[in-house]
C-alpha cells in the first residue's frame, strides 16, 4: 500500500480512512466521565502495552458523549496498534522502523500557510469573562489518583529564542486552573527543554503552542529523539516526508508562535520563568498520573508552568488522548527507536541487521530485540557491536536481546525459544553497569541496589541469543514443507 493512496491529512482523514477497515475502529453514544472512567473503559478494549492484565491489542475507540462537554468527542487508542499504524502510514507493520528511517534521510520541511486555518474555526481568548480551559478541552485522567485531567498526546511546538530553531516534542500536561498548566519535562531529554532554559535565563518567556489531534504521522515523527535527530532539527520534517507532502503550520493568535493548521485543537500559552507549581496541588495524591513502564510516576514537586492565552479548535472538534502506560506509547516511542538503531548499525557494518523491534514490555524504550545476519566467521562478535550501538542510538534502551536470522524478533515466542536453546547465561549475558538510562524505571534507584549511584543509572544488559557462527549447521530448525495453506483452509489465509 503506497502512502499517497491514503490521503490522510490529518485526524479526520486518518478515522475516515478506518472506518473502511473492519476491525480498526469502534464509537459508543454512552455517557462516558472522562474522570477515569474513559481510561478505564479502553483497558479493556485494546490499551495492551505494559497496562495491567486483562487487557488487549484492540480498535481505536470514540467516546461521542462525553460528561461536561456536549460538544467534543474523545477518542483513545489511535496508536494502539502496530498493524494501526502501518495502515495509517502505507506500510507493512515489520517494516515501519525502515519507513521512518527512510524519513529522517529524506525530509521535507513544514510550510506555513496563510490561509484561514482550520484549527481556528472557533477562538476563546483567556481574558475573556468565563473561560476555563478545563471545560473547553474535555481532557481525561487515566485513574483516580492522577494529579489531574491530562493532555497526553500535546504536539508541543517551540523555538530556540537565540537562533530561531524551531521543534516538536509530546510532554505530559496537566490542568491546574482555568488559564494554566504544568508541563512535565524529562531532564536533559528533549529540545524543548533547551528552548525553555535559554528563555529563563534571558529573563523571557517561552512561547509555545500544544496542537492536539492531528495527522499520526506528526505523533510518531515527533518522538525521535538524539542523536538521530540533533537539537535544531524539526521532527516535522520527518511526517513531511512520511507524506510526501510539507506540514503546514499556521500563526497562532496570541503569541509568536506557529501551530499545526488543521489540528482538533490548540492551546496558546507561554512557559513562564521563574515561576514552578507542585503538580498535584490541587489533588494532593502525590502521583502524576500513569507512564509508560506501567506505574505511576510521582508528582513533581516543583514543575514548570504554562500561561495560557488562547484555545482555538475545529467545529465540533475531537480530542485525542491515550493511556499512558499502553501500546499507543509503544508505537510512538518505538518504532522513531528502532529507525534510530537501524540507522546508526547500518552505518557501522551495513546489510547485517536485518530488523529491529523495540518491544512492548519496555514500552518501546526499555527493550529492542535486534535480528543479526551472520555471513562469514568475521561476523562473529559484531552482533554484540551491534547491540552496543543500538544503546548509542537510543540513550534510554535499558536491554538488548540479539537473535539470529531465522527467529521473527516480533514474535516475543520465538525470541523465548532463542532464549532457551540458543543461549547460556553465563558467557552470552553482557552487563554495563552505571549507565545513564530513564528516571521513571522504579528498579532504578539507590534503594533498589546499593551499586546505582542516582536515580535513573541502570545496569544495561545484552542478551546474546545468537548461534556462534561455526556451530550454525548445528542449529538448524525443523524445514517443513512450504505449500500454500489457502489451498486448505481459504477461509484462514488472503490470497494474493
């Protein structure tokens, strides 16, 4: 399936283009709060991801009648899935990795239009008598403890106020009163935050605009990260080349500032210097709300503040958001991660990573399962170089497992199987201690060993499942006979 075929431009075109696909896409008219019970809903209807258990890899789902906001409807799990994804980007899901490496060589910088935007259709200014962003944007909480309603999937846009740069980036934001919000940043993880230090120490605000529900291929572009994409590049060029065709910003009303022209949604604000909220204050729970490992991360006690100056949306608009800890986090994070480490591996030792799968269980951070091809005896050993690059590609992969080329690294069976008969903890376990690797991994503290110095130092760890390259005739997998099963049961397999 080619892209262009698609004509997906944004999030209306995206959910039009699945309703023609069986099985991709469901809506309910029942009352839904979106206090939780949004969230607690979708658990079951396909969160998946490192979400506690019952849960699934399900259809994307529209809540049309949402408590406390007549007008706006919220959907959940867009990203949910890898097949998802691959339909809404024209590619095969085991080949998504290679899309956007494809991307990041080949982009196309955003435009900025100068027509009547979409995203504006209607305007609320903060100065104006009664507004309250909290019942303009019907944005969620994942659980009852949360510190508040949410906005998880914020396309984050800022520039560098020394030279103008400008970049995208997700952020968790959290509601705190009718014109502000906290925004959560990971330190010295993303560019924003760069932007945002500059800007304080000049003393200056920090102008920024949060577009929601947009194109997927904006959400998954904008989780690359160092050092595939450097501070300076814009994450957006990587969905224009996902497209082939430029992004187009529009200027926001109240701050310069640029803003994705036909999002659902965009809040305009400005991050204030100087000035840090608790992030529960309001619920006193001491928890933020669900992340990606499948806890709940901690309220921050001190975390920067969002101003806000205007929301703008579309006629009836749609809110989009996500589980925290579910499979959509999967595909946003991992997929930008395994291009990265195809990236970097390919240009070290080319046509010998034959795939990469950052998996579910690490919530496409923490784990990557790398296929190594060997060829020839020097090969021996390079899968581990391999591995070692993967952890320079993406900072916060925590494990590596390495498999040969006739395991399927997405299915996590068949890696187990590796596991089990192609490996021997003693010889084939590398350890690399005290490295740097993400702080919301709770077995990363002091507490947890007396050998990590600070939150957030891990013990990387390879697993090398691979087959030594003079013993390969040795380990060769039952051939079955390859015939066409639809001959059999037509009803089970398409034919092509």
């Amino acid at each position: 399936m080619e892209n262009q075929k698609l004509e997906i431009v944004d999030l209306r075109s995206a959910l039009e283009f699945l309703k023609s696909v069986p099985g991709q896409l469901i809506e309910t008219n029942e009352a839904a709060d979106p206090n939780a019970e949004i969230s607690g809903v979708y658990r079951y209807i396909g969160a998946g991801g490192t979400v506690m258990r019952p849960t699934r890899i399900g259809p994307a789902m529209i809540f049309n009648n949402v408590k406390g906001h007549e007008d706006a409807r919220v959907l959940i799990g867009l990203l949910a899935s890898r097949e998802r994804v691959g339909l809404m980007l024209g590619e095969k899901p085991d080949r998504l990795g290679f899309l956007l490496n494809e991307a990041v060589k080949n982009p196309i910088q955003p435009v900025v239009s100068k027509e009547k935007p979409k995203c504006q259709e209607v305007v609320h200014y903060a100065d104006e008598p009664g507004f309250d962003i909290r019942k303009l944007v019907p944005a969620p909480t994942n659980t009852e403890e949360d510190a508040g309603p949410y906005i998880t999937l914020g396309m984050c846009y800022a520039s560098d106020p020394e030279n103008g740069d400008s970049d995208i980036t997700i952020h968790r934001l959290c509601l705190q009163s009718k014109d502000e919000m906290s925004m959560f940043f990971t330190p010295g993880a993303r560019h924003l935050g760069v932007f945002r230090e500059k800007a304080e120490k000049l003393g200056k605000p920090l102008p920024i605009s949060i577009s929601i529900g947009v194109d997927p291929a904006i959400e998954i572009a904008a989780c690359f990260e160092p050092p595939t994409t450097p501070i300076g590049f814009n994450e957006l060029s990587i969905a224009g080349a996902i497209r082939n065709k430029a992004v187009e910003l529009t200027e926001c009303l109240t701050i310069d500032e640029k803003a994705i022209g036909n999002a659902e949604y965009v809040i305009e604000g400005e991050l204030i210097p100087n000035v840090r909220v608790r992030e529960d204050q309001n619920t006193n729970t001491g928890k933020a709300m669900p992340e990606f490992p499948g806890y709940t991360g901690p309220a921050c006690a001190e975390i920067p503040l969002i101003k806000v100056k205007a929301v703008t949306h579309r006629i009836n608009p749609i809110m989009q958001t996500c589980i925290g800890p579910s499979e959509e986090h999967v595909s946003m994070a991992g997929i930008p991660t395994e291009a990265s480490i195809l990236q970097m591996v390919e240009k070290a030792m080319p046509g010998r990573l034959l795939n990469v799968y950052a998996h579910s269980s690490g919530g496409g951070k923490y784990m990557a399962i790398l296929q190594f091809k060997k060829s020839q005896p020097s090969d021996e050993g390079r899968q581990r170089q391999a591995a070692l690059l993967a952890f320079s590609a993406f900072s916060e992969l925590k494990h590596v497992i390495i498999v040969d080329e006739d395991v399927n690294p997405f299915d996590s069976n068949d890696v187990m199987w590796a596991l089990n008969t192609r490996y021997q903890g003693d010889v084939d376990t590398i350890f690399i201690p005290g490295v740097r690797c993400h702080p919301l991994d709770p077995s990363q503290t002091p507490e947890f060993s007396s050998s990590i110095r600070d939150k957030g130092i891990s013990c990387k760890t390879i697993f090398d499942c691979t087959v030594p390259y003079d013993l390969k005739d040795r380990f060769q997998r039952a051939k079955f006979k390859d015939v066409d099963p639809a001959r059999f049961a037509p009803e089970l397999f398409e034919t092509h």
